[in-house]
C-alpha cells in the first residue's frame, strides 16, 4: 500500500482499508516511504529534513526494496505475485512499477495522479529559484522544508517518455486496473483518473467515480470511522483484489 505527498501510512483510511483486506484473506504490507517525514511514532512529521529532500525516484526505490523483501518471505509469507495499491502520488508510483513488473497482478489507485509536477506546480519556480519552499501539513498546520531535489528529479525525469512519466507508464500497464476517483477531489481533479483510464494499455480496466467525493473520499485524520462513499470505494477494491489474486 502506497501513501501519497504529505501522507503516511496510518493515515486516515490507511489501518482500515488494510484491516479489511486482511480480513477477506489477503496478505498486506502498508509502510511508509523513506521520505515521509514520520518517524517510528507514525503520528508527527519528525523527520522533516528527509521529506524535505524526497523525492519520486526514491520512493519507487523505496519499493522495489519493500516488494524484493516480501517475494523473498521477509514479511512472513512469499507470494508469487502481489497487488498493488496506492492513493495520490502513491498511485502514480504504483503505476510505474505495475508498467514494468509481470509480477503484479491487480492494480488499485485512488485519485491517482496522471502527472506528478501537479501536488508541488505552486511551488516550482521557487525550488528552482531559491532551492527551497515550504509547505503546510493540512493536518497539524505546521511548515515542512521542501528542497529542489523533487523539482530537479522531475527536470530529469518527468518529461514525456521520462522515468517519472506516469501517463506512459499507464500504457504500460497489463495488470488489471480499477481507477477510483471522486468527482470533487480538489487535490487532484478527477479529469486524472479520466486521463488515466484513457491512457491505459490493453486489459481489463475500469474507471470507478464517486459522486461528490473528495481527495479522501470523506476520510481524514485523524480517522474519525468509515462513510458511504468509502464504503463504495473499499468494497470495490476488496471485490477487485479478491477477484484477481484469487
């Protein structure tokens, strides 16, 4: 399970989403990428400096590292082929991998981004100025350092046919894709999940949008419990999981 910018992996849905995977018989792995700026009590940002210098490269590597663990039975269990889910940014890495990795047999996002200069377009001509920016968590409010490195990452791999284009990647893809977005997400508009789906390689593919619903699909954090427009998109990941990695 992949988390997106500003996110980790117990926030909001996370745990619950992961919970009810478990429950209907899948294995789950849920971590946080290397540069999430959540240490070990995954509640605060209390490692800044390391989500200040993330970037999209390391977190695809980030990854391949947590994938090459579990086919190799780090987690308690081998499978020999996996799913992949991810929420935002996370679904844009997700993607990648599924483009490039026969292994992956399902793939799930929720508003996914199509392109991944979109979450930090305010902020690039600053990090390229200045070499710095700072962002607001939405949920503590407080400011995070962000460095060039994630705008020098996307100049160096972002552009069309680069390793960070998740429009190209989406062709890619042969695993069958279920694309969740709500048509109210104000974080990353719905149009994404459009592009996406229209993007996508040969397969089985299906563009699942939720009347109304936001970037969390009516989730925040902390986790306060589920909703119905939740619950539409849990029991058509649950359904699409099951039906594919059975």
């Amino acid at each position: 399970m992949c988390h997106g910018f500003q996110g980790f992996k117990d926030w909001g849905f996370f745990p619950y989403v992961a919970e009810r995977l478990a429950r209907a018989g899948l294995g789950v792995v849920s971590f946080n990428f290397s540069g999430a700026g959540v240490g070990e009590d995954s509640a605060t940002f209390d490692e800044p400096e390391r989500f200040g210098h993330n970037t999209y490269t390391k977190e695809l590597r980030d990854l391949d590292i947590v994938l090459d663990a579990l086919t190799k039975g780090a987690f308690g269990f081998q499978p020999s082929a996996y799913g992949l889910f991810g929420h935002s940014a996370g679904g844009g890495v997700a993607v990648l991998r599924a483009a490039q990795d026969e292994r992956v047999r399902a793939l799930v996002t929720w508003a996914a981004v199509a392109r991944f200069g979109r979450l930090i377009a305010p902020l690039i001509d600053e990090l390229r100025r200045t070499g710095t920016a700072r962002v607001v968590s939405p949920r503590t409010g407080e400011e995070l350092p962000l460095y060039r490195d994630i705008s020098d990452d996307l100049d160096a791999h972002g552009a069309a046919g680069g390793g960070l284009d998740v429009m190209r990647a989406a062709g890619a893809v042969r695993a069958p894709w279920l694309i969740v977005h709500g048509t109210a997400d104000q974080t990353v508009p719905w149009g994404d999940g459009r592009d996406l789906h229209t993007a996508a390689g040969a397969g089985e593919r299906q563009l699942f949008l939720v009347d109304g619903a936001g970037h969390g699909f009516g989730a925040g954090h902390p986790w306060t419990g589920s909703n119905p427009a939740l619950e539409q998109v849990v029991r058509r990941t649950l359904d699409w999981f099951a039906r594919h990695l059975s």
